[in-house]
C-alpha cells in the first residue's frame, strides 16, 4: 500500500485459515537497497514457510517488526522508499509519550479500538501513539484488546495470550524494537513458571459434613524451565515445527489408527522405469521415480475405494469423485516437514504426475508455495523409502482417512513360477507398502482389498498404464 511516495510492506494473508505469521529472516536491512519483486523477508506461519518479494524498487527505509516475532496479518513490517528519500525518523516509543503511565479513558478506548480494527482491514496496525491518550483522573477501564498495556504497546497475539494466562505484560521483559513484549518473550515468561493463575474470587468454604477429611495439597506451581546441561543445546520450535506437532497430536486424538502392508514385486515397473528414464529427462528434464508410479496406481485404484479417499465428516461420510494428493516433503535436513497438494490427480498420466510431484517437491524446497498448495488434500502418501527404511507406520493427515507410505525397493530372493508353473527362487525388486487407515470409517478388509488391487496394478504394469 502506498502513502505518497513510500510504500508500506504488509503482513500478507497467506490463506483464508491464517490469521498470523512468524518473521523468521529479513533478507534486506534498513538502508539496503532493493528492486521490486526482490526478497525483502521470510515468513513462516503454521501452514507454511515462504518468501515475501518487495512491492516496489527503492531503499529499505525502516523496519518495524524484527526476526522472531509473530504478527497478525494487515501488520506493517516495513516501508520501502524511493532512492534518494530522507531516512525515516526514529520510531517514538510508548515509553517517551506523555502521560504514559496513564490508561486511556473509556469512551476514547472504545474509538481506539474501533480505529485499530478499521485500520487492520485495509492492512495497517496503530502505532502505539495512535492508541493511547491521556486519561482524566477517575478510574480507566481495562484496557482493549491487542492494544496497550499501561504504557507498553502490545500485539493483539500478546494481549490475547497474557490475558489467557492472566499475566501482567508489565511484568515481562520485551526483547522487541524499544523493549515491546513480542510473543516469544510471553511464552518464555508462561513456560518459566513466573505467571501464576488468579486466584478465585472466593474461597469455597470446607464441607461441614466431612470435618475429618484429609486436606488436599494445593497443586505446585510449575517450574522453570530447566536451565540446559552439558552438552545440551536450546532452541525456540519455529512455527512450523509447532504446526506439526499440534497436527499430529490432534490426529492421534481424533482418528482410530490402524495400519497393513503389503509386499510388491516391482520387477516390471523397475524395467519400465528403466526404460522411460532417459527420455523423460533429456525430453522433459524430469525423473520418473518410484513415487510416481506408485501415485499414480494409487490414485487409479481409489476410483475403487471412495471411502478411502473419503472423510467423516460429524454424522457423515463424504466422498469424492476426484482426488487431490498430498506428498510429503521434507524441508531443512528433517526439522520440517509440507504436504503439498496435487489437485485433480486423476487427470494425470505417468508424465504428468511424475512432473507435478517434481514441481511441489521443487517450490516446497525453495520456499515458493502458497498457503493454497499445502490445503484440500484428500489422500496422501509419504515416501521415507529414499532413505532405505523398508516399514513405517504415519500418522494421518486430518481430516483424511488415510496415508499410504512407500518403502525402499530391494532386491531379494522372491519365490515365482516358471513356465511349467514350477515353484523358483528369483531374485526379485521388492517394495513395502503401508496404508494406515482411520478406523472408525475404513475396516481391516476394505484396506486389505485396496493394498491387494494396488500391487496388481504394480506388478502387471504395462504400456497402457503410462
């Protein structure tokens, strides 16, 4: 959004379901200069981490939110003047104004916070000068939310977490631009044990007909986190890492997991993979890899299982005639990890989806995907095989009813039948498949019939099925 001559760089909505995001680096510092479209920062939020280019060429003039903290979106993180432009004057802090240590009165509070919600749909956050003024004497209610504490200026992420936790931001340390509480700096202070629950109104009075009773130990408060031993490192969990790990959780709280595999002789798609591997690439700069395969007689073979690619949904069981796979992807050496979504994946022959699993993996990895590309997943498959492991029981991705994880193609002695249907040890390329399935909707047989269909269509891969 311009404002004359300068441009005010925004927190972006990255996603109807995203409501924050995380500054995780400024590619640019104040007074660096940038071309539009350059990367100017990089965000992360819970759904996915992703660069943020420059809206317009000029100077770096000033930043207004630093690496670590989380904003809502519509935040101003920065301003982008033109070259030659004045340098910014310094940021006022809240501690400086007049009457600081006073809370606005109501009536102003009301319009403050009314200014602060207008200014947030067109993108922009108040200044804590915008939000405070000086109040008259007589007693100031409290104070709205995500805007001022006393005199400190606080996220409205902060205030909604402090009062939460009943915490007095006045009590914590900011590490932010002029001492502001970031939300880092609130949850180190939780997770410390200094923020102590209130205390109820009113004490219950002890039960007259129990007088004998043993009196119950009040419950300890808890304890600061642990300073780290030798040889110990501590690091904050990024944003993502937090995504995952609330994902995951809610998963194995949500759905009954059960998992079956299965053993593949992938001896003819070995051949063809073969075979087409030198075309694809010099053709279409592209490698027909297991997965692709794989995905893509999977996807057949869901045509034949709706429930599978289905979900529950409350009392209901919804189906689909389409499927849109997800294929994890693993990001910074195993400390992330994304699903990226390939949409209508039932349109795509052995080339297409060999390109499009390329093609997510490829923009996941240089932090290029929308918040888009990572939702409206129907059924997913993880690939930990490239790594050797040769069994694995994933977790689901909610609200899905299953995930089907490939494995490490082997070479192994493998009992066939010769041409007079003779008994013969061969050696064979072996691949496990595991699908682990929501029990409250798909059953051990129905998974055990759609693993079955799926190695039939791996092991008697033919031309047509490019």
């Amino acid at each position: 959004m311009a404002t004359g001559t300068l441009v005010d760089v925004i927190m972006p909505q990255m996603g109807v379901s995203v409501s924050e995001g995380t500054i995780t680096k400024w590619v640019k510092s104040e007074g660096d200069p940038i071309e539009a479209d350059e990367t100017l920062l990089e965000i992360s939020t819970d759904k996915v981490d992703t660069e943020v280019p420059s809206p317009a060429s000029g100077v770096v003039q000033q930043i207004f939110v630093q690496e670590g903290e989380t904003v809502e979106v519509g935040t101003k993180l920065a301003v982008i003047a033109p070259e030659g432009a004045a340098a910014a004057p310094a940021p006022v802090q809240a501690e400086e104004a007049p009457a600081a240590k006073e809370l606005p009165e109501p009536a102003t509070q009301e319009a403050a916070a009314e200014s602060a919600a207008a200014s947030g749909a067109e993108g922009e956050t108040p200044t804590a000068t915008e939000v405070e003024r000086p109040a008259p004497p007589a007693a100031p209610a409290a104070p709205p939310d995500g805007q001022a504490d006393g005199a400190r200026f606080v996220s409205p992420v902060v205030a909604r977490i402090a009062a939460e936790h009943g915490v007095d931001v006045g009590q914590v340390s900011g590490t932010g631009r002029g001492g502001r509480v970031t939300k880092k700096d609130i949850l180190g202070y939780i997770e410390s044990g200094a923020a102590a629950p209130a205390p109820p109104a009113e004490a219950p009075a002890a039960p007259p007909e129990a007088p004998t009773a043993a009196p119950v130990a009040e419950p300890a408060a808890a304890a600061p986190a642990a300073e780290p031993q030798a040889g110990e490192t501590i690091e904050p969990m990024s944003a993502m890492r937090r995504g995952i790990a609330e994902h995951m959780r809610r998963s194995l709280d949500t759905s009954a997991h059960v998992t079956s595999s299965i053993e593949v002789d992938m001896s003819k798609v070995a051949a063809i993979r073969q075979k087409l591997k030198k075309e694809y690439q010099e053709a279409y700069g592209v490698n027909p890899t297991y997965l692709a395969f794989v995905a893509r007689a999977a996807v057949e073979t869901l045509k034949d299982y709706p429930w599978i690619n289905g979900e529950l949904r409350g009392d209901s069981i919804v189906t689909r005639s389409y499927v849109n796979l997800g294929c994890a992807v693993e990001l910074a050496d195993g400390k992330g990890l994304i699903v990226p979504v390939v949409k209508n994946a039932e349109t795509l022959n052995l080339l297409g989806m060999a390109k499009a699993i390329a093609d997510i993996a490829a923009r996941a990895r240089e932090k290029k995907l929308l918040p888009d590309d990572v939702q409206g997943g129907t059924f997913t498959i993880t690939n930990p095989g490239g790594y050797g492991t040769f069994h694995g029981t994933p977790v689901i991705s909610q609200p899905q009813a299953a995930i089907l994880g490939t494995y490490a193609v082997v070479k192994r002695p493998w009992v066939v039948q010769d041409e007079m249907g003779e008994d013969v040890i061969a050696i064979r390329s072996i691949m496990n498949l595991t699908l682990t399935y929501d029990h409250r909707l798909v059953d051990g047989a129905l998974a055990g019939r759609f693993l079955r269909d799926l190695r039939e269509r791996l092991q008697t891969w033919g031309e047509s099925d490019y």
